[in-house]
C-alpha cells in the first residue's frame, strides 16, 4: 500500500516496504502507520517514542526507504560524530547504500547521495542540502541546527525518534507524539528484560544545590563518593550480583574513577570510561566486557545512550532529578541478550523512589512549557514504596502482596548501604547438590583463613536462613559465587568494625 500526501505536500510520500528486508513487528509496522496517520492530519514535525531494544534504526530505515523509492532525499542526524559510521553500517545492513556522509574529509562524503548522515554539530557548521525528509535521532536533545532547520523549512518533514521525549518546550518545535508501543508493554511481550530494582537507603541530598533543573555535580560527589557509600556499592554487588555483566554510573568523572578503584581493590575485573576514551580504546573495553574479562565497567554518562553491551546488572550511583536520565541508564540494562534473560538494578542513588521506576514514567504528550516559565510536572502518583513485611513495591497503605498494612512513622532512621526490593523477586531455591558446594566452600575457606567451623555454619546460615544438616563437612575449593559472598560480608563487617 501507498499512502499518498499530496494533500500536503506533492514532495514526499511514502512507499511500502521492499519483501527482501527484514520483516517488521508488529509495534514497528504500527509506529509508521502512526506515523503517516499524523502527516494525515497535516502535521509535518512528529516525534517517535520508543523504547532502548525499540528498533529505531529497522523502523528508520523502512522510512528512509519508502521516501527514496519516490525519488525523495532524506538527511538522518545523529546525536555525535561518533554514531555515524555506526549509523551508515546499519541502514547498509538494511539494504540502503546509497548515503553519503556530511562530515569533513569522511570516505564517504558525497553530496549527490539521497540519503546523507550527519551528526547535529556538523549542521551547525555547514550548508544543509535540500531535503524532503529529516530524520532527527535522540530528538529530546535540543540542537539549534535541527530548530534553525524547521523554521526555515516549513514545507519540509521531521521525524524524530527518542525513548525519552520529555524535554521542557519539546511540544513548541514539534507538532505531535506517537506512542507505539509502552516500556512495560515491550517487556510483557518479551523484547525487553524483566527487572528487579533494589533501593538504598536514600542517600542525604538536603544540602546538594540544583543548577538547571538537576543536582550540582560537585555537591552530588561530595556526598556519594563517601567512602562507606562507595565501598556499599561494591560489597551490595559481591553479594547480590557478582558475575553479571554491569555498568556502574557515577556524578562524575572523579566519582567514577573513585568506583572504579573500589572495585579493582576488591578484585573485581573492572573498567573506566569516559568522554575522553578514544574509540580504540573503548572498542578494547567492549570485547573484553563481552569476553567476560571485566565485569563492572564504570562510566558517568558516556555509556548512557549508544551502545548495545550485554549488560545484566545496572548500578546507579549518581542522583538525579531528570526522568529522562533516569529511565536511559536503566535501559542499558533491558536488552534482552544471552545470558542477560533479566535485570538487576541496584539503586543506591534513590532515584527509583523519587522518580519512580522506569515502566511507570510515562507522558502522553510533549511539554510546551515556554521559556522562563516553570514546567509544569505531573506529580507521579506511582512512586515506590518498600513493603516493610516482604520488600515487595506497592502504592497505598495494603501491599497487594502479602496483605501488610504500612503505618506511617515521623522520623524514620535508615541504614546505611542496605538494599530493599522495590518490585518483588522470587526467592532463588537452591538443590541440595548447590548447598553442599556453598557448605564445601565455605569449610574451605575457614580452614584456609584459620576461623572456626562455626564461622562457616554462621555465614552458611546468613545465606539460607537454615543450618548446614545433612550436608556432608568436606571443604572444596569454593566457587566465584561463594566467594564474592564472602567477601561482602567481610567488608561489611570491616565498615561496622571501623565506624
């Protein structure tokens, strides 16, 4: 089928699919059909909200694709210079070779291509061509170029694609938002991971300023890279995540740096990266990251957008006001990869309880807040709330789960670097077989370190809830999991030592 616009611009239409390229979910094909339904109705700048694992690029392509099939050109913009090839390589996975790139003195620079890619920096600086259709990647980050563009090119149509699209005055440039598919809803389906979050105790932040709608950085790092608080953030990972794949986000490059430290120091295999890392480098990180030989790579907000690492884990360390970050840290977590089947988010910035969590935060419309004005914010009447009796997240004084009436108490005391469940996980049970290795383990390690059997039935009992009977008193070699368990707990009591 074509749908024709020439009741709005005899310029531009959009043609079906090729039968050779992939075949589109159902969301996707519903995305474009949302789309052209806008146009339909005589809006040319229309935003696309999807989801990290949406498949933006399949939905872009198919765009692209059926403009050019009528003879139209089209300009896709990246965020940074760094996506480009990135950006070229996908679209000629998807069967489109004829791009050139805006870009100085790039291989691929050709002006007479119908499709050419460019980053949102490289339009500031150059004449844009003529085109029928813009295409604007991670369109909540405001460029005076892509503006610059749509005042001027009133005849012209934007597309622009974000998971996020909330930012203050969005809905003054752009004309309407489509909504395909939900976060929650690309979970149920099975195309994102499920997750479990986890809470801190919320980190003191009466003192922090704000600056610009968010917390001042080199207030945030005075407070989070305490050093209880980064040595909590480690000992919570032997403990809870050792062995995932995961990426740890800072305040700031110095905050980072310091995780970074704690961790290597504890024998974690870890990484740092930040805005300085040349791609060499980073492509390095990334192969080792996959191969398994670090674990932990930690990061400010480098890896917040971009990438498409195997990640199971997600430590959020840095405290924020904006949803939209947010809800991008956390998706690097939700692709679904092997042996990354679900997440795990250990929060120990709070912001899963002043936010919310990321299925929860939702907007059905973009903000057109004007400039000077406040935004005007729905209140989230979703926040979380830890169930005192199961950990469970529930709204309201009755948890759904277990029944437990909260009561409210004026002056609560939390405690330091203790994690609840924010939304309820099934507790892993371990066959007899797994115990008597975490028993054998344990046996050995006290044997190696000179501490009493009872330390082992002690520790063993911390984990299970349960002594070790029945279990045969063979020490083993223990495994990674039982000694990274090990580990936490030592910390911890080393922290309570201390203080």
């Amino acid at each position: 089928m074509v749908m024709k616009m020439n009741s709005i611009s005899p310029s531009f239409e959009f043609s079906s699919p090729s039968q050779e390229k992939k075949i589109l979910r159902d969301y996707q094909q519903n995305a474009i059909n949302m789309l052209k339904s806008s146009f339909g109705l005589g809006n040319r700048r229309v935003v696309i909200q999807g989801a990290t694992g949406f498949g933006k690029t399949l939905v872009a392509a198919n765009i692209i694709e059926g403009a050019i099939a009528k003879g139209n050109k089209v300009i896709f913009t990246a965020p940074a210079i760094s996506l480009i090839d990135q950006t070229v390589n996908a679209f000629e996975s998807e069967g489109i070779t004829d791009i050139g790139v805006m870009q100085s003195s790039h291989p691929r620079t050709n002006p007479d291509a119908q499709v050419q890619v460019c980053s949102v920096q490289t339009l500031a600086r150059r004449d844009i061509p003529q085109a029928s259709l813009v295409i604007v990647d991670e369109c909540h980050i405001r460029a005076t170029a892509i503006e610059k563009m749509m005042n001027e090119r009133p005849d012209c149509f934007f597309v622009g694609l974000s998971a996020t699209p909330w930012a203050k005055g969005m809905g003054l440039q752009w004309q309407d938002l489509v909504i395909p598919i939900t976060l929650q809803e690309l979970i149920d389906q099975g195309y994102l991971s499920k997750f479990t979050a986890y809470a801190p105790s919320i980190p003191d932040l009466t003192k922090v300023r704000t600056r610009a709608g968010d917390y001042v950085d080199a207030d945030l790092e005075e407070v989070m890279a305490e050093g209880a608080l980064v040595a909590g953030v480690v000992d919570t990972w032997l403990e809870k995540a050792s062995g995932r794949p995961t990426l740890a986000f800072g305040v700031n490059c110095a905050h980072a740096a310091t995780m970074f430290d704690a961790f290597q120091q504890s024998g974690v295999a870890a990484a740092y990266v930040d805005a300085y890392t040349d791609v060499v480098e980073r492509q390095l990180i990334e192969r080792r990251f996959r191969s398994g030989e670090i674990q932990v790579a930690c990061s400010v907000r480098t890896l917040t957008t971009g990438i498409d690492w195997p990640v199971s884990c997600i430590i959020d360390a840095a405290p924020t006001k904006s949803e939209m970050l947010h809800v991008q840290k956390i998706g690097r977590g939700l692709r679904v990869n092997e042996g990354t089947e679900d997440l795990m988010i250990l929060d120990h910035a709070g912001n899963s309880l002043r936010l919310g969590l990321v299925t929860d935060i939702l907007h059905e419309t973009l903000d057109a807040t004007k400039k000077g004005e406040k935004e005007k914010r729905k209140t989230n009447e979703k926040l979380p709330k830890e169930c005192a009796n199961c950990g469970g997240l529930h709204t309201g004084l009755t948890c759904p789960f277990c029944g437990h009436e909260r009561k409210p108490i004026a002056g609560i005391e939390t405690v330091d670097g203790e994690l609840v469940a924010l939304n309820p996980e099934k507790k892993k049970k371990y066959a007899k077989e797994e115990k008597q290795v975490w028993w054998s383990g344990l046996l050995k390690i006290a044997l190696v370190r000179g501490r009493a059997k009872g330390w082992a039935s002690h520790t063993y009992k911390d984990k299970f809830g349960v002594w070790p009977r029945g279990l045969e008193d063979v020490p083993r070699a223990p495994g990674q999991e039982v000694y990274d368990y090990v580990t936490a707990k030592d910390i911890r009591y080393a922290r309570r030592v201390g203080k």
